[in-house]
C-alpha cells in the first residue's frame, strides 16, 4: 500500500526553541587546502562545496566541549525562555545522530547534565535528519493524551570527527574522482545544537500551536546514504531524486487535507545545499523569499537543521503567522510539520 500518515495535534504549543553555536569556524577553503593535491592528483578543481552546494563554513565545537554540552547548553536556554520549572517536565528526548557509545542512550548524559528531575522519562530517537521532527511529533502525542505536562528535545550534532576521518580517508594515494564525490556529502556537515520545549496549548495561550503533520516512506532507497562514525557515503545524484519524488508523493497526497502550497508565511526546510533547496521551491512552487537558509555558514545540522533554522526565525514570526517544517532523513523518510505561530 502506498499513502501518506497524517496526524491532527488538539493540545501542544512550542513554549521556546534555542540553540547553541559550535564556536569554531571552519571554511570550505580550509578543507580545499586540506585537499588540494588530492583534488589535482584526480583532475577535481578547489571549490566544489561552494559551487555545488552553497556552503562557505560550518562550525565545529572547541577542543574538549561535545555535542552532548551543546543539547545541554541549548536545553537550559530552551527551559529559561519558556519559564518552565524544570521539575514538571516529564519527557526528554534527544534525536541526535551524533552518538559516543551504543549505549548508554545520549539522552542520560542530557539529562544529567541538566538536573532534570527522575520522574522525566529520557530516551533517544533517531531518524537520520528527520529525527527531531519525529521527537516533536512524539512530544505532542504525548502532551495530547496526558502523559505528560511538558516534554523537551534536544539535539547536538558533531561533524568534526567524520570530517577529518574523511580527509585523511580522501588523502590516501589509492583516492579517486569517484571516491571524492562519494564522500562529498560528508563535507556539508556541520556542528551544532538546539532544543525546544513543549507544553500544553490551553495552558499556554503565548505559545506557538502544533496543528499537524504529514510523513511517507520509501525505505526501498535505504542504500543510498549509509554512514557510521568513521565515514558517510552517499549517492548524490539518487539521493536528491529519490527524495524529490517521495516528498513529491507527499505534497500531492496532502493538498486534500492541507493548503501548503498557499498562504504559508515561512517555509524552514532542511538544510542540505543550495541544490536541495532550489530543487524543492521549483517543485513546489514556494516563494524563494519565503525560505530561509543557514546552509551557507552551519553546513548541514542533520537533524538540528529545521529547528536551529526556525530559531533563526523566532523574532521575524508574527502571532497567527503560518510556518511549515519540512524534513527528509535517508531511509528513505519525510515529513511536514505545520505550526501557527
């Protein structure tokens, strides 16, 4: 069977999402010098991130501060904004991709580094970069049937210990044009955090209303982007058209129930490449200016992306105004996630 789920929220707002900046600024000239008699060696020529994906720098974290610091430092800025006496948050969900062990989850050490009380339930969900939309859609549920009163999630992603695994991979003297592509992907990433806390809408008139949200699979192309802690590889050609046409198959199977197409005030797409994005506005027909990016300085925050990009957005959103999340993980999977701000 092929369809779309679809889910209604009745009773969740967004109470505050902030983020936390990885401090260290890395160009994409800096991985051109890194790379440059790699590139000569196999006929490739410097510039290959700025001209195909848009990307001039990413962040990475300081020497000694980790990913998990960052959802914790987000996390606290997250709970201060919203007002929200840490004690009655009962659920906090981390959806990083970026992991130290298999286990523990990355959720205990969030936890802990933020106080939270033991009566919070604390796990990891992840979906590649759909991950934290996912975390919200399960928070809402959640809040919805009176599980909880508010739910946090966070994410902390890392790219600089795969980024310079993958240089040192592509400097080996047995590298090829092809290998250099394969890899390419992985030199988009960047570092980064951000949380968001939720809570219920009747008990927070100010907050910003989930309303609904739209996801569809199509796990038959879970070959084309495969990554572990060592090295990511991606098919950049077939990634792209998979993903256009399953988010495709969503758009189309929605508009009877959503009116995406019109009338939203904010697109915050995934932040991929300029590639990405263009290729999803002239799908769609969004207005370009209607699309804000942070693809050009942060790179790709995996699953950070869509939140760290709507946080950018905050103070620019006006009450009533319509914003719509629209995620992709490899897998593959898709969503849209509608908010009244």
């Amino acid at each position: 069977m092929t369809g779309n789920a679809t889910h209604r929220f009745s009773n969740t707002a967004i109470l505050a999402v902030q983020t936390a900046d990885a401090p260290q600024v890395v160009t994409s000239a800096d991985f051109d010098e890194q790379l440059g008699k790699t590139y000569q060696r196999v006929g490739l020529r410097p510039g290959l991130l700025e001209r195909l994906a848009g990307i001039t720098e990413r962040r990475w974290w300081a020497d000694g501060a980790s990913f998990v610091d960052g959802a914790a430092t987000a996390g606290a800025k997250a709970i201060s904004e919203s007002g929200v006496d840490p004690a009655h948050i009962g659920l906090m969900v981390n959806t990083s991709v970026s992991r130290k062990h298999l286990e523990p989850s990355t959720a205990v050490a969030v936890h802990d580094a933020l106080g939270l009380p033991s009566s919070c339930q604390n796990f990891d969900v992840t979906n590649a970069c759909l991950g934290f939309i996912n975390g919200m859609e399960l928070a809402a549920a959640m809040i919805d049937v009176g599980m909880v009163q508010y739910a946090l999630v966070v994410n902390g992603e890392d790219s600089r210990p795969v980024q310079e695994r993958t240089i040192d991979l592509l400097n080996r003297p047995d590298t090829v044009a092809k290998d250099v592509m394969g890899h390419f992907a992985t030199l988009t990433l960047g570092s980064g955090a951000v949380a968001m806390v939720l809570g219920r809408a009747d008990e927070h008139p100010e907050g910003h209303r989930l309303v609904g949200s739209v996801s569809r699979a199509a796990t038959q192309h879970h070959g084309l982007c495969t990554g572990d802690n060592d090295g990511m590889h991606t098919d950049l050609k077939g990634l792209l058209d998979a993903g256009l046409a399953l988010s495709g198959e969503l758009w189309a199977d929605a508009a009877a129930e959503y009116d995406w197409a019109q009338g939203m005030d904010r697109y915050v797409i995934h932040q991929v490449s300029k590639v990405h994005t263009g290729a999803l506005c002239d799908r769609f027909g969004i207005d370009r200016s209607l699309v804000p990016t942070t693809f050009p300085t942060r790179g790709n925050l995996g699953p950070a992306s869509v939140p760290f990009t709507l946080a950018g957005e905050a103070g620019t959103l006006a009450g009533g105004d319509r914003v719509l999340l629209m995620g992709i993980g490899s897998g593959l999977n898709a969503c849209c996630l509608e908010i009244a701000w």
